[in-house]
C-alpha cells in the first residue's frame, strides 16, 4: 500500500498515539512501521489478539510486559564466549523475569476465549535458576555479592581483615612521635597501597617506598617498609578476588550464551505481547470497539469518530456504503465534515487492518482491500511545477489506471480547481469510470449535476453533511439519500457580505440551478422535521414502556406478596391445629391413666368428670373458632362509601374502601399495610352469618394418630449414639413433614465422624427427604447437616 496514501490518511499518527501505550523501546520502534495486512485473515486474527489482550488487561487484572533494556549485542558476545559485564548481566535477568512474568500471568488464566495469546505466551522460555543465581549474585551494577562464591567470600573477608591490621599499624604514625612529620592526619592510597602524607623536609625521617608527591612538592607519599609486606599480601588478595569476579561472571555469561537463541525468540514474543497489550489499552482508553471484517467491500460504520478528533467535542457520524450502492457521494457546505467523514472511513478500514480497534459506538463493519487510493487536500508542487488542478490530475490518473473492485477510492471536491463546466464533465466521467470497476468509494461535491447524476444512476448514493438553516450552522452530521446544499449566499449573508451582491449573485445563478437548490432546501427542511418527530416518538415509547414495566413489577411484587400472605395463614393455621391436638391428646391420657386405676376413689371421678368438661370446652372453642367463609355478593360501586369493609377478590382478604372513582369503576383499597385500586369487579359485599347461641351437642373424642409436637426447627443429637440418633432423627422428620416445614436441620457436631457419616447414609434412604448439605458459615459449617424436605 502506497505510504504517500497512509500518510494523507495519517495512519502514521494513530500508530505513534499507539507506541506510547508500549513499555518496551524495540516495540515502540516496531509500533510505527506497522502496515495494513491486505488479508482478512490475517487481519482477523490480529484484531484477536487485541481483543484478547483487553480481556487479559481489563478483565483478569494481568500485568502489561516488564521492561528490561535494550539488548545490542551481549547476547552474542555470551554466545561466543566473552564475560558480560554485571550490568549487562542484569539486563538479562531483568529479561528472564519479564518473560517468567508474561508466561505465568497468561497461564493463571483460565478463559476459553483466551487462545491466541496463549499460543504465544507458551512459546516463551525462561530459566528460574539462572534468573535466581543472577539476581543472588550480582548486587549492583558494578558490585559482585560477597556469597557468589565461597572463595570470593573467603577472600573478601580476607582483605577487610587484612586492610583493619594495616589501618592499625599506620594509626600508631598518626597518634605517636612521628606525627610530627606528616602533612595531614589521615591515612591515604595510592596505586592501591596505603601510604603516609609526609612532609618534604621530613621524608628521610620515614624509611619506606615513595609512590607519590604533591604536585606543589610539599608532600610526600611513603609506604612504611613495615607495611610493605602487608600491602602485597593485600595486593595479591585483591588480584585474587578480581580473578574470581571474573570467574563468576564468565560463569554465567556462559550460561547466557548457552540459551542465546532462545532468548533472541524471547525478545521477539515479548514485544509481540507489549504491542497486542499497546493496541488494547489505546483502544480502551479511546473507548474502541471492535469492528466486523469482511472482503466485499461493505463498510458500515456507526456513531464513528474520528480518533484525532477531541473525544469531548467531536460529534458522531454514521456511514455506510458497498452493499446496496458501491460509490457514495457526499454534498453539503464547506466547514460541514465532509473531508474529515471520508478520511474517517478510509482511516478506519486501515486501523482495522493493523489489529486496532475503531473509536464508534455501536457494532460497526469495515473492509480489508487490497488497495487503498485517495486525492485529499492541495497537493501543488512548485519543484514539480504543479498547479492545484493538475495535482489532482495526477492523482486521479493514478486511480483510475490502478483501482480495482478490490479498492478503496477517497476523492476530495473532485473535478474542483479549474473551469466548474468542465470539471463537472470530467467529474461525472471519473465516477461512470469507477462505477464500471465496481470499486468501493466515497467522492465529495459541490457541483448540482453531480448530485443530479447520482440520482439517476445505479450504484451511486446522494448523501449531504447536516445544515441547521435557523443559525446557518453545519451540524457535522451526515445523512444518506439526500443531496446537500451548498449555502454559500445564506453563509456569506452570515458572514456581513453586502446585500446588493448578494442579489447581483442571486441574479447570476441559472434557473435550473436555483430550483434545484430549492428543491434540496425544502427537502432537507422536510426531513429535519420528520427527524424531530421521530425523535419525539421515540422518547414517548421510551417512556411508556417504563410506566409498563414498572406496573408489571409493582403486579409481580403484589402477587409475591398474596403468595407469602398465604403461606403465613397456611403455617399458622397448622400451628393452632397442633396445639389444640396436643391439649386433647393431653387430657386424653389422663383420663386413660384414670380409667387404666383399679381403685377409683370418689375424688377420681369428680378429676374425670372434669377431664371430659374440659374436652367439651376445647371442642365448643374450635368449632367458635372455625370460620365459615362469608358469603359475597357484586359490590355495586354507587353503594359504597369511604370506611366500607369489602372481599377483594384478586387478594382473597378483607379490605377498607378509601376511596371510589366511579367513572373508571374503581376504588382505592387499603388490604392490611397496602394501599390497592382494585377494579369494581373485584370487589364484593359480605354478609357475615350470625353464630347459634347455646347450641349443645354431645362431644365425643376419638384418638386415632398420636399428635405432633410443637413446631420444631432443628434437632440436637450431640451425645447420642447412631442407633439412638437415627431414631430420634426419623420422628423428627415425621413432625417437621406433618406441621409442613421445607427445610430443618441436625446437629450432630464434628468429633470422630461416625455420628455424622451414621445419620447421613440413613437420610440417603428416607422417603421424605429430597437432599441435605453441610451448614456454611453462621449455620455451623461442618456440625450440623441442613436437610430439604419433599
């Protein structure tokens, strides 16, 4: 692809906004000779990558690359044998961490839609040990550690102890008699020996070597000959560290050149990683979506911006084009956008292509070709002696002897620049040649017979840039299917050009091509208009549908609530026929007890007699408190006033009139805590029938099935064994299936498990129980077993 062409396009910009997303300095470099690949595979599978890496970055939290250098060629003078240096030693450990990083932090992902990045994480190699003994080792860019090696640290302690005697020899010259003599206080090196600052006039008072003087010449520096001998022990000492030094860094430089070529491969994957992560953190800070690719041209765009565009200002702008038309032809008034939404397109299709997301707002498709043309801008060259016209010439020639239906054809103002007559003629000739290639394109207008024209022929679409006519403002929008006007008399109206020529220019324009203007005018009133209502119908649907939505949910809330008030009545119902059983079956044992005696005294009889008036009492109290459901009649709303008692219906409960709306034949309810409109054919009148007075009957109590105890949640079988337990178990599930509990639980605790494993393979077995689980926390976890009920 021409670089003339992705430069007009400025594909070079985006790529260089992209760089500064990468962390390592080969990426960046690579980052800007990025090309559109020309394959939609090939193209789709970098747009994977990308996505991939934002599901990395913005989803699981991983890591972007970490940096480790530049690497000129260390790497090679490893392999061939040469010591690095401990910086350079450094470099490489920093690179085996980002490699051990960027593997693991890809593995650690467990995503199916993670593959290609995978792909290449697994290809990475690193080296844990070398990368330990490397960071263990070497401590600084110029410092070996004391513990690379045992004789290091052997000669290393060697020469601390060797330096501290000298040191000590020469502080007696410092504190004795002989200070006298010396030029300053301290003791000093020179060639790495140490030495005394002695005066000239009292060098033949220290017997030692001269290795130095002042360049005054008043101060000498002598090696004591006592410490001579201390001072080669020490020099040896230290040529025998440096040799070790350099043992231990040829060591693992060695070990470095051994893994040369993959290392090399390292390098290459890394900074493949950094500029998938590079374009996936553009895209997200630029707020990208991924686009559709396909290979037939079809390009539809919505809400797009361009990305050199201020986000915050920039409006968005929809195009489409290569499915029902191939040529789009873009009219309006100069300012309006028309340049910027072609090079949009054209600069979309290439991001794309390089595996960028495009800033649009919604699911947009673009193109990969082949081959991308355009003729933007003046492109005049006074070293070539070319004129406005003829550059664009120049370009259109290399269009139309190179484009194929395989390209993408970007032309500004077409035909502009010379005679308007015969750059129309040439203009609409351009067009006819292109729609004869069934190449792909977007061409720019001002000219009325090119609009004319696009009307009459197909596949080619009139589309105009948006004009507000109150405040003659473009509104950098586009719109397909309607030519636009130029409105360059009303803009330079605006402007303050006088009012005389503008009649003189009205008075110069053609009758045709004052009514066609007219007649684009009006229409592009008419669809302002239509879109205004549009809009307006669309926010009244919008609102509709959430007053429904939210009537639906205060309807579900109400049921829920109906159902919940039922089961309530439903277990509190239960509740007092258990404990009116549990009273009987009480003092049904005790007349047992009684009729079972051998002896009955007077006082027993008069103890039963009263055991059976009891009974009868309890049964004369649930019979009163039996209630007969009342019988409802069609309430009629004209009766009914503020404070009634009413049935509700959809309900099933009692309910206090609030008030009644008699023409929409309803009436608000207040139904316990909630306030109701009920519609008039969901209420009723009741008629309460009036209870017997004094009605007696014989009572008889007949004991069939043993009653179950009061309502019970939870069992606590701690102590007991598993036959006593199992046993307790089942009457506890009897009770809780007969008072209609869902769910209770056992308390069995932890200790060795067999009470726990013992009452668990007994529940596997019940007919009444649908599953269990162990307590999470606050039910007590591992010491208690919650069972479901069927």
């Amino acid at each position: 692809m021409n670089e003339r062409i992705l430069e007009k396009l400025e594909l070079n910009k985006i790529l260089k906004s992209v760089s500064s997303f990468a962390v390592l300095q080969k990426t960046k470099s690579e980052m800007l000779s990025i090309r559109p690949q020309t394959e939609e595979c090939e193209a789709e599978y970098l747009l994977n990558l990308t996505a991939e890496a934002d599901l990395l970055l913005y989803r699981y939290g991983v890591g972007k690359i970490e940096d480790f250098g530049a690497f000129t060629d260390e790497l090679e003078r490893a392999q061939k044998g040469s010591a690095l240096s401990c910086k350079e030693l450094l470099s490489v450990c920093a690179l085996l961490r980002s490699a051990r990083i960027a593997y693991k932090s890809v593995a650690s992902v467990y995503d199916e839609k993670i593959v290609y990045m995978r792909e290449i994480a697994d290809r990475i190699y690193f080296d844990t040990a070398l990368e330990d003994d490397i960071q263990n080792k070497i401590v600084s860019e110029d410092e070996v550690s004391d513990y690379a090696s045992d004789a290091l640290y052997t000669i290393r302690r060697s020469i601390r102890s060797l330096n501290e005697k000298i040191r000590a020899k020469l502080s007696a010259y410092l504190t004795g008699g002989d200070s006298k003599y010396l030029q300053d206080g301290v003791v000093t090196m020179r060639d790495n020996r140490y030495v005394l600052p002695v005066r000239a006039e009292y060098k033949s008072k220290i017997k030692g070597f001269v290795h130095d003087r002042s360049q005054s010449g008043a101060t000498f520096f002598i090696e004591p000959e006592y410490v001579l001998e201390l001072n080669n022990e020490l020099r040896t000492l230290m040529s025998d560290e440096k040799e070790e030094v350099e043992r231990i860094l040829l060591q693992l430089s060695n070990r470095v050149g051994a893994i040369y070529e993959k290392l090399k491969e390292d390098i290459d994957r890394l900074s493949e990683l950094d500029r998938c992560y590079a374009k996936a953190e553009y895209s997200y800070k630029n707020k990208c979506v991924r686009p559709r690719l396909n290979a037939r041209g079809v390009i539809d765009i919505v809400k797009g911006r361009h990305p050199l565009l201020d986000a915050k200002t920039a409006i968005p702008v929809s195009v489409s084009l290569g499915d029902k038309y191939d040529l789009l032809l873009i009219s309006g008034p100069n300012t309006g956008g028309k340049t910027v939404t072609l090079k949009m397109c054209g600069l979309f299709c290439l991001m794309a292509c390089c595996g960028i997301f495009i800033p649009a707002s919604g699911p947009s498709t673009v193109a990969v070709f082949e081959n991308i043309f355009c003729d933007i801008g003046d492109s005049q060259s006074i070293e070539e002696n070319l004129s406005t016209f003829s550059s664009h010439v120049k370009n259109v020639i290399e269009i139309t002897e190179n484009a194929d239906k395989n390209s993408l054809v970007l032309i500004d103002e077409l035909g502009g620049g010379t005679d308007p007559d015969e750059g129309q003629a040439i203009a609409k000739a351009v067009i006819s040649y292109l729609l004869s290639l069934k190449c792909k394109g977007i061409i720019t207008t001002h000219y009325s017979s090119l609009k004319e024209f696009a009307y009459s022929t197909d596949g080619i679409e009139n589309a105009s840039m948006e004009f507000d006519m109150t405040t003659l403002q473009p509104l950098y929008r586009i719109s397909i299917g309607l030519p636009g006007s130029s409105n360059a008399i009303a803009i330079s109206r605006r402007l303050g050009l006088k009012e005389e020529i503008l009649s003189s220019a009205l008075a110069n324009l053609s009758e045709g091509a004052q009514r066609f203007e007219n007649i684009v005018r009006q229409a592009e009133l008419s669809r302002v208009e239509a879109d205004a209502e549009k809009q307006e119908a669309e926010r009244l649907k919008r609102e509709w549908s959430e007053k429904v939505s939210a009537v639906d949910a205060e309807r579900e809330k109400l049921k829920k609530e109906r159902e919940k008030l039922y089961l309530n009545a439903k277990v509190e119902s239960r509740r007092i026929i258990n404990e009116k059983t549990e009273t009987a079956e009480e003092l049904l044992a005790e007349i047992e007890k009684l009729a079972s005696s051998r002896n009955v005294s007077d006082a027993d009889l008069i103890r039963a007699r009263t055991l059976k008036n009891k009974l009868a009492d309890q049964a004369y109290a649930n019979e009163a408190e039996e209630t007969e459901k009342p019988r409802l009649e069609k309430a009629d709303l004209s009766s009914l006033r503020a404070g009634d008692t009413v049935y509700v219906g959809a309900m099933q409960s009692k309910g206090e009139i609030l008030s009644v709306d008699a023409k929409k034949k309803r009436a608000e309810v207040r139904c316990g805590n909630m306030r109701l409109t009920v519609k008039a054919e969901e209420l009723y009148r009741i008629y309460e029938k009036k209870p017997i007075k004094d009605k007696k009957q014989n009572v008889q109590v007949v004991r069939k099935v043993s009653a179950p105890a009061a309502v019970q949640l939870e069992i606590n079988l701690l102590g007991k064994t598993v036959m006593e337990a199992v046993a307790e178990v089942d009457a506890f599930i009897d009770r809780a299936v007969l008072t209609g509990l869902e769910e209770v639980k056992i308390i069995h605790g932890v200790g060795t498990g067999k009470l726990k494993e013992g009452i668990r393979n007994h529940l596997r077995g019940h007919k009444n129980v649908g599953e269990f689980r162990s307590g999470v926390y606050g039910e007590g976890e591992a010491g208690v077993t919650i069972v479901k009920l069927k």
